[in-house]
C-alpha cells in the first residue's frame, strides 16, 4: 500500500507518519511539505512544495503519472489557524478581506490544488482512502460558539468541497472513502496559543488522535460517501 501525506511536517502528520511505519502493508509512503523532512525509511520520499502553488501541485501530479505511481491512502494535513501576524478574529469588525483570502488560501485553496487532481494519483480499484484534515468548528450546524470567522468558514468550506466531489471520487473508485477528521484538540503549534482556554476538553497527543483515526480507518469499510468525523470515530454533523 503507498501513501500520500500531505503537509508532512505539521504535528499530526508526524505522528501519520509514525503510525504508517509501524503497518506493515504500508510499503511507501511520499510526504510532501514546504520544507525538508527526514524520512525514516530508504523506500520512503520527501517532495518540497508548496500546496498553495497549483502550478508545483500539477507538477508533482504530473511527474507521478510518468512513474504510473497510484496511492491508496491519501492524508492531507494542511491547515492555518494563526501565523506571524495572523491571529482568529473574536469580533466582526476584526474581519478583514485580506484575512479571510489568506484563510481560504491554506485551509482550502491548497486542499482543492490536491483534491482537485487525486483521481489522477489514486487507484481506481480496491480500497482507497482519503483524508481531509477538518475542524469541528467548520460544522455550520454545531457552530455555538462564533468567532474565527476566517479558519471556520476556510473549514466549513473545505468540508462542502469534500462532500460535492465525493459522488464523483466513488464513480471513479467505488471502493474509495473520503472523510473530513476532526482530530480533536491536539498539542500541536496549531493549538499551542489557546491551550491554556480549553476549559474541561481533553489536549490529546498527535499519536492519540492518530490513532482514533486509524481505530475508525479499520472499522468495517461502508459506502456511503463523505464522513465528516472526529477523533472517537463519531459522526459531526455538517
Ligand atoms: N491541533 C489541533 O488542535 C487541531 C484541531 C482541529 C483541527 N486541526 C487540523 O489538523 C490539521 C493539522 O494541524 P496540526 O495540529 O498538525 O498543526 P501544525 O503542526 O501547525 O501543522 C500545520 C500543517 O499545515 C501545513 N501548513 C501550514 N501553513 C501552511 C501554508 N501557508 N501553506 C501550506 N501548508 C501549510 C503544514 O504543512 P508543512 O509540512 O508544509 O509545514 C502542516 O501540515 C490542520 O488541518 C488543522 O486545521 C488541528
């Protein structure tokens, strides 16, 4: 089995990357971040790039064709919520066009660059898997709280383009399971800033949301399309 993981270096695709050595079916797996990453095998490899370039995108896509490589497992980790100079907005009026644009940009531009190509790389027969890190802030319905207009919006947008290209994602591999994961709150720098508010939720280690993902990834396989779940393999609504 070979594996795509997308945005290798991020805190849980770390501990993917961890958890994929360890199975023994998984023969290689390609990572693919903005900078360099050890690989921990000899068959494994490391692709630098920049999700947000479609143009480096279509060529890793392109170059794969040449080696007829097709993935059976695709995990892609890419998400923003604060950067140098970017923080979530609490109020409306800190909503601004250039943060939303950089929101969309990483949370689901960049995921639609793959997406957008993965029946190119994917197998079209047997068990295909595809996971698109989501957040339970981008569920419309189970929004309470407000705020953080630009991550919950680049989420819950990313979460309708997962949804509408599932139908077209099963024609092309009936076999194929598409699911935007909830990992849960995770020690990760993504988090790091607001650890300190979370109140009574549990702060799980990258390997334990790992292998919430993997305990559901090993559940009887069904068909039904697009799954929206978090780390205890129960269904978030959208
Ligand atoms: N940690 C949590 O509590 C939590 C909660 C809910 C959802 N999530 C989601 O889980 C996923 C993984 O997050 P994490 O906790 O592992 O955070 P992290 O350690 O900060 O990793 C961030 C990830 O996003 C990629 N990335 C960041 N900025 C980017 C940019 N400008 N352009 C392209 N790629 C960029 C990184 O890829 P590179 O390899 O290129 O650096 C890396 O895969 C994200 O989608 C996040 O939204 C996390």
């Amino acid at each position: 089995m070979t594996s795509l993981l997308i945005g290798a270096n991020g805190g849980l695709a770390q501990a993917i990357y961890q958890k994929l050595n360890l199975l023994s079916e998984c023969t290689q797996v390609d990572l693919v971040s903005r900078s360099f990453c050890t690989p921990f095998r000899r068959q494994d490899r490391v692709f630098t790039l920049d999700s947000c370039d479609a143009d480096a995108v279509e060529s890793f896509c392109f170059a794969r064709e040449q080696e007829a490589l097709k993935y059976q497992q695709v995990f892609c980790c890419i998400g923003m919520l604060h950067q140098p100079g970017r923080f979530p907005e609490k109020q409306l009026q800190q909503v601004r066009p250039e943060s939303l644009s950089e929101y969309f940009q990483i949370n689901t531009l960049a995921p639609a660059n793959w997406l957008a190509r993965l029946t190119r790389l994917c197998s079209s027969k047997g068990p295909l898997t595809i996971v698109f890190f989501s957040a339970r802030v981008g569920s419309i319905e189970d929004n309470q709280l407000g705020g953080w207009y630009g991550y919950r919006i680049s989420k819950a947008a990313l979460n309708m383009l997962v949804k509408s290209a599932a139908p077209e994602l099963i024609r092309f591999n009936p076999q194929a399971r598409i699911l935007c994961y909830h990992p849960g709150t995770v020690d990760t720098s993504l988090s790091a800033p607001f650890q300190s508010r979370m109140g009574t939720k549990p702060l799980l280690t990258p390997s334990q949301s790992v292998d919430g993902l993997f305990r559901y990834l090993t559940m009887p396989h069904e068909q039904t399309g697009a799954k929206f779940i978090d780390w205890q393999g129960k269904s978030i609504p959208w």
